[in-house]
C-alpha cells in the first residue's frame, strides 16, 4: 500500500513536470511570435524611411534654384511613379499605397494614390502610425533637406484668386529658372521677396509688377507671407501594404503551431509512456505477490494430493473389511445392508478422491501423430455398458483425421466430456461425436447431446473446480477437461444445441502433415 502510495505521488510529480515544460514551450512560442511580428513591423517602418528619403532627394532635385518652389503638377507623376516602384528599387512597388505631402497645420499639399479615411487622420496625428488590415498609415517628421519647399495651389485656384495675372500663368506656366549664385536647400519661404529689378535697378522683364510671378500679382505682403506659410512642405503620410507582414506572421504563426503540436504529442507520449511505466511497475509488484501466493498454493496443492493419496489407503481397507462383513455367512440383513451402504459410500469419497488426485496431477504434453478416429472408438468402447443401460444412442460423425496431441491426456478429456453427456441426458437420449476440418492446418471437435442443456449464465462457470449441475457430479471432469486443453493450446467452450441440449466444441486442433 505504501509502495502505491509513492508510485501516485510520483506519477503526480511527473504529470505536473511535463505539463510545466509544455506551458513553458507554449509560452515561449507565443513570445516569439510577437516577437516576429514587432521585428516585420519595424523593418516596414524602417522602409518606409528608406522611402521618405529617396522622397526627399527626388524633390530637392526638382526644386527651382531660387525660392525652393516646385508646382503640383509637376510632383504628381513623379509621386506616382514612386508608388509604382519605378523609382527606387529598395521600395517594393506592391507595398507602397498612397503618399500625402503635409503643410505645418497637417493639410494635404499633393497626394498620389489611394486617398485616405478622414477619421484615420486623426488617430495618426495623435499616434503617429494608424495598423489596419491591410496597410499601415505613416506619419513621418519633416524631410530634412526639404523644408521650406514652396508648392503654389493648383492652376485652377491661380485663376480664381489672382484674376488675369493668375489666368495668364496659368495658361502659360511658371517661367524657367535663371541662372544664379547656387542656394542652400530651403532658403526661400523665410527670404523676402525677390527686388523688383536687376543690379540696374530696372524691372526685368516678364516678372510683372515689383518683380513677383505673375500668381502673385495682386496679392498684397501679408497675402503672400500667409500663402507661403500654408504651402510650404512640412511632412508627409505614407500607407504602406502589409500583405508581406501578414504573410511572414502567417508563415511564423504555421512553424510555431508546428512546435506546439510536437510538444503537446511529446507531452502526452511522455504522459503515457509514464502511466504504462507505472503500470507495469503495478502489475510487477502483482506478480511477484502472485508468484508467492501461486507458490505457497503449489506447496498446498501438494500437500492436498498427498493427504488425498494417503486417504485412499485406508479408504480401501474399510471398503474391503465392509465386504468381508457383508460376506460372512450368518450375518444379519441389517448388519449386510449397513455394510452395503459403507461400500457406496467409501466407492463415492474414492472416486472424488481420485478425481481430486487427476486434477491435482501436472499436466505435462507430450504430443505425438495419431489418429483422432481410433481415439474416439476407443473411448465409446470404454463407456459402452454405461450408453446400454441408459438407453442412450450415440453416432460419431465427420471427417478421419490425424492430428498432434498427448494421446492419453485426449482420452481422458473426451472420455469426460462423454461421460458429462451420458449423465446430462435422460432415456432414449441422443449422443453425437463430430470432428471436422477448420482450414488447412486445424480442427474441431464436437460432443453434441440432446438434454437439458446448460443456461448462458453459467456456460463459463461450469469448467470452474468444483461447480457441477449434476446431482451425482464431483464438479472437477469439466476442470480437467479445460486444464488438458490449456495445457495442449486449444480452447473449449459451451454452446447451445437446438433445439435443446449442448455443445461441447475443443477448437485448434492441430493437423499432423
């Protein structure tokens, strides 16, 4: 009980060991999961620097040499090509979805691509970034080297606030560049004003009133300072696609699953080759206890036999002094009929003794060829006065075969099995041996009787020591029967013969070649 008692508290301990490793590999799975995912987002982030910087150095190579300007309609294609991926080849064309160029208040100057939800605007001013299904939104700081980039409004806004003067550039587009002293990046938006003539102090020409573009014709200085202010270049947006993210978390997601399920089928083999460890640990210490007992029931066993051969003899001396009484001439009837009852008596107790003796007795095979037929003959011989008395009709039936068995274990077996038929059926019984063939290497072979049969209940029972239906029955033929055909491999079992009686069947016979 003790030792039982610690196999439970060690089967527990091992349990909770192998559940604590698999909580801790799921755990880690899981973290480094995350941790692929967090690594994928910032590589994107990192592109989409990647990206803002080839942004900055195609628009400060687009730039007017003085006042850092730059029309709309000229950033439009190249912004368009950029998503297209034509540009640079570290930005990959599918992932770039939507550029937004943004003024100081966050405004958009010019977009390309798909247009962006207002509401996510403005999660992303107060987040910076805004993840959604499919893409990820940007909010990236002002594009060093490209501050103070002036983009005028659209043409067609020109024409409505700046009348003919914005009519005529619009119509003929902003003038070319005049060749200067090189400016740093950025210089002009802060810069006054361009003089409104040459060195000569004459006006140029084609510049209009005071030396302005024609777009700033009839705008006052505060007009101009506050137009400047509002589009000049200060940040942009950019959405980017994360099919490749979702993918690669896919893909890591997968081998992670994987891991998990080897774990878990490690964990449970483990579990369960614990619990069979631990079983057979049981069933050994069983068996050793089972091996005492089966000793001690040996050492018993023997001692039984021993008492029951010791018995006989002097068993057979009452019998014999019973039959020399009964004999003597001048006895009594009553004294002869006493001594007649002592006979049946001790006949009874020797033939339970003998029967003890036989099942007692080590079965020990020793297998030979023969004739199944001539067995049968002669064990129908043996009972043959037993069938006349009875009435009983018997037919032997089937097949000639040869098979391998003790012969004389096979005799005593059928010789019971045939004895247990006699006794079970009344007057004018019918009594049938069959042997037939299974398949090419066994057989069967029956004793069918037409009594009253055994009830399924007890069919099992009935090759138990000592458990008999028979009024007269020592309850061991049946027992015996069973130990010979353990001992030879074969099996026997009880049926029902319809329309009434049993069948006795001792299949695997084994065929001699």
């Amino acid at each position: 009980m003790a030792r039982r008692m610690e196999l439970n508290r060690r089967s527990l301990l091992v349990y909770g060991l192998l559940v604590a490793v698999w909580a801790l590999v799921l755990g880690w799975q899981v973290e480094e999961h995350q941790r692929v995912k967090e690594a994928a987002k910032t590589d994107l982030r990192n592109r989409s620097k990647v990206f803002a910087n080839t942004l900055s150095a195609t628009i400060r190579g687009m730039r007017f040499p003085r006042g850092g300007m730059i029309p709309a309609e000229r950033l439009v294609p190249v912004l368009d090509e950029l998503i297209q991926g034509r540009t640079n080849e570290l930005v990959k064309s599918s992932e770039l979805i939507s550029i937004v160029l943004l003024d100081a208040n966050n405004q958009a100057l010019v977009s390309a691509g798909r247009p962006i939800d207002p509401q996510r605007e403005e999660q992303l001013f107060q987040n910076g970034e805004h993840w959604g299904e499919r893409s990820v939104t940007l909010v990236n700081p002002v594009i060093l080297g490209v501050t103070n980039t002036f983009i005028p409004p659209p043409l067609s806004e020109l024409t409505n606030r700046v009348g003919e003067a914005g009519s005529e550039f619009a119509r003929r587009g902003p003038p070319p560049p005049e060749p200067g002293p090189p400016e740093s990046p950025g210089s002009l938006s802060n810069a006054p004003p361009p003089p409104p003539g040459g060195p000569d102090g004459r006006p140029r020409e084609g510049r209009g009133r005071f030396g302005r573009p024609p777009w700033m014709q009839g705008l006052d200085d505060k007009e101009i300072k506050s137009l400047i202010e509002k589009r000049t270049l200060h940040g942009l947006l950019l959405t980017m696609s994360t099919e490749g993210l979702e993918a690669a978390a896919t893909q890591d997601m997968r081998l992670r699953t994987i891991i998990i399920l080897l774990a878990t089928v490690a964990t449970l083999g483990s579990g369960l080759a614990w619990s069979n460890l631990a079983k057979s640990s049981e069933l050994q210490l069983r068996l050793v206890r089972a091996s005492e007992l089966n000793t001690h029931l040996k050492e018993m066993n023997l001692a039984a036999a021993g008492l029951a051969h010791e018995t006989r003899n002097p068993l057979n001396i009452i019998r014999g002094l019973a039959q020399m009484i009964s004999k003597q001439p001048g006895t009594p009837q009553e004294i002869q009929k006493n001594s007649r009852e002592i006979i049946d008596e001790a006949d009874k107790v020797a033939a339970q003794l003998n029967e003890f003796i036989n099942y007692s007795r080590p079965r020990e095979v020793r297998r030979s060829q023969l004739a199944l037929g001539s067995v049968v003959n002669e064990v129908v011989r043996a009972l043959h006065y037993d069938l006349e008395e009875k009435k009983i009709s018997l037919e032997v039936k089937g097949e000639q075969l040869r098979i391998e068995a003790d012969e004389q274990l096979l005799r005593q077996a059928l010789f019971n099995l045939l004895l247990n038929a006699i006794q079970a059926v009344n007057g004018s019984g019918e009594i049938q041996i069959v042997a037939q063939r299974r398949n090419a290497a066994e057989a069967s072979l029956e004793v069918r009787d037409n009594g009253p049969g055994v009830p399924p209940d007890r069919r099992t029972e009935i090759f138990k020591p000592y458990f008999t239906t028979q009024k007269m029955g020592t309850g061991l033929g049946l027992a015996v029967v069973q130990q010979i055909v353990l001992a030879h491999g074969w099996e026997v079992e009880c049926l029902g013969n319809e329309p009434q009686g049993a069948v006795f069947r001792i299949t695997h016979l084994k065929l001699a070649p």
